[in-house]
C-alpha cells in the first residue's frame, strides 16, 4: 500500500497545475457549503426559537378536535329512514368552562412550567379619522410574562403598568407607527359589538408578537377582565396558554390533555406546521445546491486522473508486467482521487472557517436596531462536507481507475510498439 501511495503522489506532482486546481474547487465547494449551511442553519434555529419563545408551546383552545354531533344526527342515527337537511346548528357559548379548573389541572402534569388565561377577540383601533382592525388579547400580566417573550420585546412600557393601569393598552411599534401614535397617547377602541371605549397606550413592543403575524402588525393587549368588558364576555377565557421546560414535547402533552379536558390542545408544531415542513424543503434544496457544486468540482478530479490514465498507459502495463494485480491498478488511481478529495476538504475546511468568520462580522439595521447574522457553529458541517468531498472524489476517480485496471499488458506494448 505504501508504494501505490508512493506512485499516487508522484502522478499527481506531475501534473501539479491541474491537481492543484482540481483540489481548490473541492475546496472552494466544501468551504461555500459549510458557510452556507451555518447561515442557514442559524437562522432556522433563530427562527424556532423566535417562534418558541414569542407564542405558548400549546394553547387550549374553546374547540374540540372532532365536532360535536348535532341532537338530530344523534337521534336519526346513519340506518334512519328519514334525512334532514339544513339544520341549524345548536348555539353554544363560546368559552373554556370553567377555565381555572383547567389551568388547575394542567398545572399539575410534571414538565408544565406555567399557565395563562386569555380571551381572544377582535376590534378595531381609531385615532382621528386613521382606523385599523387588530386582533385583541386579554392576558394576565404577571403569567403572561412566563408563557411569551412579550415582556422581553417591550421597547416602552411595562406588564406591570397594564396590570396597574385602568384603560391600559399595549400595541405594537408598527400599529402606533401606523395610526401616528406614540407611547402615552389615547385612542379609541372600538368592539365588534359596537362599544367605544378610550383606552391609554401604556406599553409598545417591537415588531410583531409572532413571527408569523404576516402582514398584520401584532395583536393589542389588555388585562384580561378588561377584555372581558370590551368583548362582553362576563368571567370568560377562551385559550389556557402553556410553556413547557422542553418545548420538543408539546404534541405528547398536547395528546394528553385533550384525553383529560376533551377541549383542543394545540402545540406550537402543529399550530405552525406548514412553515416547518418549508424549513424541511430549504433544507433540501440547500443540500441540493451544495451537492450541485461539488458534482462540478469532481469534474476536475475526474480530468485529472482520465489525463493519467492515458498518459500513463506504458506504466500501467510495466506494473501489471511486474505483479500488480488488476485490483492494485484500480486501487492506484482511486488513491489519487482521495487524496486530492481529502487535502480539499482541509484546505476548504479552512475557507469555510474564514467565510463564517467574515459573515459574523456583518451587521445591518432592522428597524432601529442593529442585528447580526445567526450563524450555527457546528463540527458537523465540516463533517458533512468532507463526507461529501470525499464521495464526490472517489466517484469521480472510479471510472478513469475502472478503465486503468481492464487495460491489458499486452496490447499496450504491441499498441506502442
């Protein structure tokens, strides 16, 4: 083994120029995929982790997983002999029953760290002649603190001024941007039943309170019993909120509430779930594209060595000649494409070390605020990529090593002869 290594080092010194070439495009591949992929990686993981943190691992909700069956599909039952069409459903009272009693009992499960009412409705925010519909929740300042980031993203205000406050309200920058108010100012608030109240800004957060708010602005923020005014819905929640201490497992909590309390328990994975299988297929398209760059790098590598193969034809035959066998042949000139894969792989090693170095130091303003690119520093990507360098060499080294090991002592000569 040593001498084919030997003899595999000294092909590769001959024609240095194209090795060497061949080895900086697998290094130039390796490095783009591991600052690629700590990019991506890192605003994935942010991404979760802004979507964790900005909304309840799972959410009760004052709804059932299954409908309920209506008192005549109950009664006629599916071998009835007469049908009946254009029931009108049965009117029920929107609302968890006796919400405390719930958050009673799911406080108890081990795992669950803290629970939330609120009451989620919908109004409309008035300032002068500018109106905007919005999404209303009442919380419960000391615990909601516990279940979301809310306090956290609070540029002005606080919960426990809402809490203190009358006719609190807290919005979000963008919506007071949006109707031209400012921290302290007074608006109108206007409910789908039709009542007006004048309510204070007491608190503005940034952006939204979900990352997946989309084109809405965030959702406005009451104490809970001053929703419950506004929405007309006396001593009433209709969502308990939980925060996990592993938020990995909220469907296997979720499940087990609902066996408990019949009501829907929505984990965050499933609430979002669309958005993660997306992830999923970024995910796959950046290996795709990361494949895509060393599939042309190997290119260089497969040049090399077919490059040999032919000029080395006489070699070849001398070395059969003295006892190489056809598997010591193959062997050579697969060496050749391994070396050159794995001192690529090193080199870009280091490419893909400076690349994320280079991304860390970037910074851009996002309003107001200045942010950095989430980066994941993680071995495993150079792991992969010289997994990936290293196949993608030998794949390449295969087909020139195949035809260097079917060529026949005899011919060669007699050919050169």
């Amino acid at each position: 083994m040593e001498l084919l290594l030997e003899i595999s080092l000294g092909h590769l010194r001959q024609r240095l120029r194209q090795t060497l070439v061949s080895v900086g495009g697998v290094a130039l591949g390796v490095g783009f995929y591991i600052a690629v992929a700590a990019l991506m990686q890192g605003s994935q993981d942010d991404f979760v982790q802004e979507l964790v943190d900005s909304m309840p691992h799972i959410t009760i909700k004052d709804e059932f997983r299954n409908p309920t069956v209506q008192p005549a599909e109950r009664l006629l039952g599916e071998d009835a002999l007469v049908a009946m069409h254009g029931l009108k459903p049965r009117d029920e009272v929107r609302g968890l029953r006796d919400y405390q009693s719930i958050m009673r009992t799911v406080e108890r499960l081990d795992g669950v760290q803290t629970v939330a009412p609120a009451l989620v409705g919908s109004i409309i925010l008035r300032y002068g002649a500018k109106e905007y519909g919005t999404s209303l929740i009442g919380i419960d300042p000391e615990r909601e603190g516990q279940v979301t980031n809310l306090e956290d993203d609070l540029i002005q205000g606080s919960l426990e001024e809402l809490d203190a406050s009358a006719d609190g309200l807290i919005i979000s920058r963008s919506t007071a941007n949006r109707l031209g108010l400012a921290y302290g100012d007074r608006l109108s608030v206007v409910t789908t039943a039709g009542l007006v109240r004048s309510m204070k800004i007491v608190g503005l957060y940034k952006g939204s309170s979900s990352p997946m708010a989309g084109a809405a602005a965030g959702p406005a923020y009451v104490e809970i019993r001053k929703a419950q005014v506004l929405l007309d819905k006396p001593n009433t929640a209709n969502q308990v909120r939980l925060r996990l201490a592993d938020y990995e497992a909220a469907p296997d909590y979720s499940r087990r509430i609902e066996a408990r309390i019949a009501y829907k328990a929505e984990a965050w994975q499933e609430e979002n779930q669309t958005i993660l299988s997306l992830l999923v297929i970024r995910n796959a398209i950046l290996y795709a594209i990361v494949g895509a760059i060393l599939v042309v790098a190997s290119f260089g590598i497969f040049n090399v060595i077919s490059t040999v193969v032919m000029e080395k034809q006489r070699d070849i035959a001398i070395l059969k000649a003295m006892g190489f066998s056809r598997r010591d042949v193959e062997v050579l000139f697969l060496v050749e494409g391994l070396i050159v894969g794995i001192v690529g792989a090193l080199i870009g090693w280091g490419v893909g070390w400076g690349l994320v170095n280079l991304l860390a130091t970037i910074t851009f303003e996002v309003e107001g605020d200045i942010e950095r690119f989430p980066l994941d520093h993680s071995i495993l990507h150079y792991v992969l990529g010289s997994i990936f360098s290293i196949l993608s060499a030998s794949l390449a080294a295969y087909l020139p090593a195949r035809k260097a090991a079917k060529l026949h002592p005899v011919d060669i000569i007699r050919g050169a002869a």
